[in-house]
C-alpha cells in the first residue's frame, strides 16, 4: 500500500534540513534527472568524493535518496515513494530551470551521460557481429515485440521487474506502461549498456540492479509482471530461476517467458554461451505450474525462413493462482505466428 500520512513536524524538519544546503538540493536536482554514481557527480558538481559522499549519506538517511551497489560501484536515485518525497517533490518541481548554477550542471550531466553512452557502446560493439548473426535466425525483433505486447495484452501494470534485462530493449518497450519499472542483471557491463540505451531515448526513474538471477534481491510478492526474455537458456538451472521469479509475483500477477523452441544449433553453445539449446512448450509450463502459476498462454513465432539454421522463438504467459480477479484469464492455446 502507498504510503498517504502526512508527514510528521519531526520529519518535515529532518528532510528540509537535509535538503536545505546548496550542494544537496543541487544533488537532489540532478537525482530527480535519473540515478547516478558518486563518480557521476563529482564530475559533475567538481566536488572530492569524500563530500560528495558526506552529502549523499545525509540524503539517503533523510529518506530522500536510495542508495544500491553495482559490483564496485554505487549508484544513488531519488527515492520514488514516501512522506519524505512528498514533502521535496514541489520544491524541485518548482526549481528555476534556468538559474545558471543548474543549468551548468544539467550540461555537465549531459556530458557525464555522452561518455557514459560512448563506452557502453564500445562494449556492446564488441559483442554486435555475433548478436547479428543470432538476430539473423529468428523472426525480426519487431514481430517478437508486437508478440510480447499483444500476450500481455491492455491489462494495467503496476510493477515490473526484467529479469536478465540485458540491452534494457525490454524495459523500453514496456516502461511506458508501468508504474514502477526495474532491470536486473549480473553483468555490470550491461546494466551500463541498458542504462545508456535508457537515457538515450529519454527514459527516467528506471531502476536498474546488479544482481543474480537465482537469487533476486527483491521482496516476496512485489511485482505484478516478471518478465524472462532470451535468458533461461544461459542457465544451468532455468526450473529454479522459474521458482525464484515466482517468490516476487504478487497475487494474481503474472511471468512472461520468452526463449527459444528446441533446436539443434549447437554452435550457439561455444559463440553465444547457450548452455540449453531450446525449451519444450510443456517444459516450461510444467516449471510454471510447479511455481504455483497458470500457464495461459503459449506462442510459436516462426522464424524467416524454414530450415535446419533457424530459430523458433515462444512465449509463455503464466498467471499467479493465488486469487480470482475479475480480469478475464485466458483459455490456455497454442498458435504458430
């Protein structure tokens, strides 16, 4: 539930003497842009880590700024929710954008974010020739997405995890329809890649995580969509990611999978570090089933051309059993695209 009480005298005070100090309120402006790490702005504010982090210790703990790790780094975000925003949101609002102070450090955030986007793409370019060759062998990514999109249906989403989010690609096509939309990935390299392709199309108040698949570092029943798109078959055990994404589906929430049909591309083992080469229809609606989830729906998207190198891509839809809505479930079917 939201949290709607009006704040407390002790609180207002603690967070307009958090925020009540130029280098704050100037952090706080540039948190309300999107997350960033310590580096990002002392680069930006021209200011040693050690203040930036004094300053950033005394947000966090006014409850105005979350802080979370990636790897070595940490990165720090305005909080999205709490008597805490709800008392420094019109200030910031209502900030001059003009004033010169905040327009320098928009463009230096400007900067911070260009370099950031050039090196995260000099990482992903490594990776383009045998993602392309990949591409080249399942329907065009175009109709996958108009698959995922049309599976989901216009049923509401409230809160949205991407588990293995890579490129971010599935966070882009779906953040505009969620309340709260968050990332999670092992790779620090590629949680660089989706935050710039995030930033790049102007996307904010994305969360993005570093962490571990078989273990999410989320509470039970937070989301009421998990997505899984292109992930299970880098995994030795897709089952138990299956059951781990379960434990953060709310009642009545719902796991979209997306991965590909059984194949015999075992040369997508030593280039694409695919440890299963493709997933059975009634496999991974067992391992739905097994969480505690309806499997609603199933879908084949064929690939461009018919033969022994090509891929099929699927979709399985899985529905929380816990309660009964009164949102019209699916009869469960099968249909080739």
């Amino acid at each position: 539930m939201p949290d709607t009480a009006s704040p407390s005298l002790d609180l207002t005070l603690n967070v307009l003497r958090a925020a009540a100090e130029e280098t704050r309120l100037r952090v706080l402006a540039l948190l309300a842009e999107g997350e960033l790490s310590v580096s990002d702005l002392t680069d930006i504010l021209g200011q040693s880590q050690p203040r930036i982090s004094r300053h950033l210790k005394l947000l966090v703990e006014a409850g105005l700024v979350e802080r979370h790790r990636e790897g070595a780094w940490a990165f720090f975000r305005l909080t999205d929710r709490g008597a805490a925003l709800r008392i420094v949101r019109p200030m910031l609002d209502n900030l001059d954008r003009s004033d010169p102070q905040l327009l320098e450090d928009r463009t230096r955030l400007e900067a911070v974010r260009a370099q950031r986007s050039h090196a995260a793409q000099a990482f992903f370019s490594r990776l383009a020739p045998d993602w392309d060759r990949l591409r080249s062998l399942h329907a065009p990514e175009a109709v996958v997405e108009a698959a995922v999109l049309d599976a989901l249906g216009p049923k509401p989403i409230h809160n949205l995890v991407d588990l293995g989010t890579g490129t971010g690609r599935m966070l882009q096509l779906l953040a505009p329809r969620a309340r709260r939309t968050v990332g999670l990935d092992a790779s620090h390299a590629m949680l660089s890649v989706a935050r710039a392709n995030l930033e790049k199309v102007g996307l904010r108040g994305i969360e993005l995580r570093q962490g571990d698949i078989y273990a999410p570092p989320f509470p039970r029943n937070t989301f009421d969509l998990v997505v899984i798109h292109q992930v299970l078959h880098y995994l030795d055990d897709p089952a138990r990611a299956i059951r781990e994404a379960a434990r953060l589906v709310a009642p009545g929430g719902r796991i979209l999978v997306v991965d590909f049909a059984p194949h015999n591309l075992e040369f997508l083992r030593e280039t694409q570090a695919h440890r299963r080469l493709g997933f059975a229809p009634d496999q991974v609606a067992g391992w739905l089933d097994e969480a505690g989830l309806d499997c609603t729906l199933t879908r084949d998207i064929a690939p461009p051309k018919k033969g022994e190198e090509h891929l099929t891509v699927s979709l399985w839809l899985g529905q929380d059993r816990r309660v009964v809505t009164d949102w019209p479930l699916a009869e469960p079917d099968r249909e080739v695209a």
